[in-house]
C-alpha cells in the first residue's frame, strides 16, 4: 500500500462524528489538493471529489464515514434473502422480549393501557436508532468500509494521467445514516450520471469471493468488458450478478448504470455472505482483495475509455 493508504489504516479508521470526518478531509487535502467538496445541510453531508464529474467517462466511489458500535453484526447473504431474513428476525427476539419487558413494568405501574403497546414500541425504536446514529463509534472499520477509501486512494495513485481524466473519485458521506451522500450526489449531477458508469466499493477487503452487482444498462453497455476486465486469479473468484437479483443495500443502487463490488464468503448452506462489520471484529484487510480489484477497475476504465 502507499504511504496515504497505510496512514488511513494506521490512524484514521474512526470517521464518524463531525471532528473525525473533518480529519480525514484535511489529511486528504495534504495528498489532493484538488480535492473538492460538496455540502448540503440536515444533517451537515459532505462528499468529497477528485476529478472533474461532468466530464468523467467513470465514477469510482466508496462511503468514507463509518458507523457507531453495534452489539450484533450485520450480517448479509445478498443471494439468499431467507437466511438474511431468518438472521433479521433472530437479532429481534432481545428487543421483542425488550418491548414485553416495558409493557409488564407500565401495566404494573398504570394498570392495563391501550397505549401501552405504543410506548413499549417507541422507547425500543429510540433506543435502536440512538444505539445505531449516536452510539460509541466503531473503532475497527477494516472492511466497512475503510476497504473501499483506501482502493480508491491506492486507484488514485495507479491511473495514467489519461485515465485520471476520464474518471472522477467521489468519497461519498452518511452511508451509515441511509445513503444521504450518494442521494445528494446524485440530486446535483442526475443529468450527467445517466451515461456515466459508477463503480462503488463497499466492504471489500474480506472475502475471496468478488460479487459485482450490475445495473441492466450497465450490463447493456459494458456487460463484456466488464467481465474481461475482471478475471479469476490467485484464489479469488468474481460473480457477476444482476442488481435486481442480489440483496446489497449500498450508494450505487440510486444510479441507473452502476456495479456495486463487494466481497464475500462463502458457505454450503448459506452462499455468499459478509459478516462482522458494525462490530470490534471487523479487523481483517486482505490487501489482495485491494490490489485485484484496483487491477479490474483501471483495466475496464482503460477499455471503457477506448471503446468504439
């Protein structure tokens, strides 16, 4: 990795509150002084972008923030909506018994309520969104998603000067608060972003097992040289998938030609799947995963640029 990369990795994984986001944007300005950022308000979102957007042929993003400390992983099997589903409903069982909890201490108190039920719902629903929105912040984001800001830095420092023109970096914010960034990105360049292909890594570094997710027209477009570009080596295997087939909630879905990247593990029963991140487990970073999807990436952007 380069000496940004291993400093984002070393010093800089913690990007949640208002202070630690700005930290990182001053340390990227020590490397990109071309670095431009975007604001909109409520809650302050600011995304940040290398390169020029309205000429770009490609945009290559990843969410930049991180999220706060969660008690379970998020689990995800973006093949298997069951498994994801039954995994759901397990992680709800302590709130449900919560909510019972709450309701037997008011009736206690107030006797039978009809509203009772609708307190016992708001307390834990309060609970849930201050535990994910303003809780301890999560010290250890190796996949999710330092993995995607350190490719597109290492990408940064690989693409020839023709291909830097051809593309724009865009570290998008508040992922973790629902794709406020991404959805404000796309708001001021949705005329541009209709022919442009976007590229989002998200939670990249774990796995040997590639998905990338493509959009209809991004597979009508560039369907064979995406395919080319990224090939099986070194134990690591690509999936190329359809966005509407696979479950992968991520900032590439709001754009109509996109693959969102993504790694995976894999499992008889299960299939494809990620687990530990939102967690003190999300500690492993395979820097193969980082170098063969960079590799992928400028080979189709190369393709992309040249094609007839």
């Amino acid at each position: 990795m380069h000496e940004l990369s291993k400093l984002i990795f070393d010093k800089y994984q913690v990007r949640k509150t208002e202070a630690q986001k700005t930290a990182f944007i001053e340390l990227l300005r020590l490397y990109y002084p071309d670095l431009q950022i975007e604001e909109s308000p409520f809650p302050l979102t600011r995304n940040l972008i290398i390169g020029d957007t309205n000429t770009a042929s490609v945009v290559v993003s990843a969410h930049y923030d991180t999220c706060a400390k969660l008690p379970f992983p998020n689990f995800l099997a973006p093949k298997n909506i069951f498994i994801t589903l039954l995994y759901c409903l397990t992680i709800a069982i302590p709130f449900l018994m919560l909510m019972v909890l709450i309701q037997e201490i008011l009736f206690l108190i107030w006797g039978y309520q009809p509203f009772h039920f609708s307190i016992a719902y708001a307390i834990v629903l309060t609970l849930l969104i201050w535990i994910s929105m303003f809780g301890k912040p999560n010290e250890h984001t190796a996949n999710d998603n330092t993995s995607g800001v350190i490719a597109l830095c290492e990408l940064l420092e690989r693409l020839t000067p023709k291909q830097r023109k051809e593309t724009a970096i865009v570290f998008f914010d508040n992922e973790e608060y629902g794709l406020l960034g991404s959805g404000s990105f796309r708001k001021l360049h949705k005329n541009r972003l209709k022919d442009c292909l976007l590229i989002n890594l998200d939670c990249i570094s774990d796995g040997d097992h590639i998905l990338l997710a493509l959009s209809k027209s991004a597979r009508h477009q560039y369907g064979t040289l995406i395919k080319s570009s990224f090939e099986d080596s070194d134990g690591k295997q690509f999936y190329f998938e359809k966005s509407s087939s696979v479950l992968y909630p991520s900032d590439h879905i709001y754009f109509p030609m996109h693959i969102g990247i993504s790694a995976l593990k894999k499992k008889r029963w299960i299939g494809l799947y990620m687990d530990k991140i939102h967690t003190k487990h999300d500690t492993n970073f395979d820097e193969s995963n980082i170098e063969c999807i960079c590799n992928g990436i400028q080979t189709l952007i190369e393709k992309a640029v040249n094609a007839p």
